[in-house]
C-alpha cells in the first residue's frame, strides 16, 4: 500500500469531490490544515484515499477522512487509521477522535 503525505490542493480536491460536492471548494479547509499532516493512499498514481492528522503534545487528532466514491468499500480509511494508531504508538501518543 503507497501511503505518503498530500499535498494540500489533493487533499482540499478529494474532500471537495466526496464530502462536500455541492458546495464552494473553500468549505472543505479546515483553519489549521497548514499545521497538520496529510496522509493519502494512491492507486496508479492517482489519490483515493486521504486523512489528516494533527499533533497536539501528546495527543494524535485525525479528520476528514475521504475516499474516493469508486473505492470505497476496500478498507483504504481503516488502513489509513491503522497506519495513525502504528504513529501513535511509536510516539506514546494518545489518540483522540473528532
């Protein structure tokens, strides 16, 4: 599986896409996705599959996770938040979900 970071317009477009097709591209930003970490699984070069992660101390808080609408179903989300809890772990982080 090819997990790597994102970067920021591939994320804004796949949550865009999945979550929020309807309305303006600015709704899907969150005010401190420069500070956090971007996580996607890719598929013949193309994003699929992507969450974010940000560190607070201790604390591992991931959002919005999207995937795309052709692979959902294959279990690319909980290999993207099983990859966060493996980080957690090898930081002693907690996890907190939101």
């Amino acid at each position: 599986m090819d997990i790597r970071t994102v970067p920021l317009p591939e994320v804004w477009s796949l949550r865009h896409s999945v979550m929020y097709p309807d309305y303006s591209a600015d709704v899907v930003k969150l005010e401190d996705d420069e500070q956090g970490m971007h996580l996607g699984i890719y598929k013949a070069g193309e994003l699929v599959s992507v969450v974010s992660v940000f560190l607070q101390e201790r604390e591992i808080q991931f959002r919005k996770i999207a995937t795309r609408k052709d692979w959902q179903g294959k279990g690319l989300a909980t290999t993207l938040l099983n990859y966060i809890n493996h980080l957690a772990q090898q930081k002693k982080s907690t996890k907190a979900l939101v």
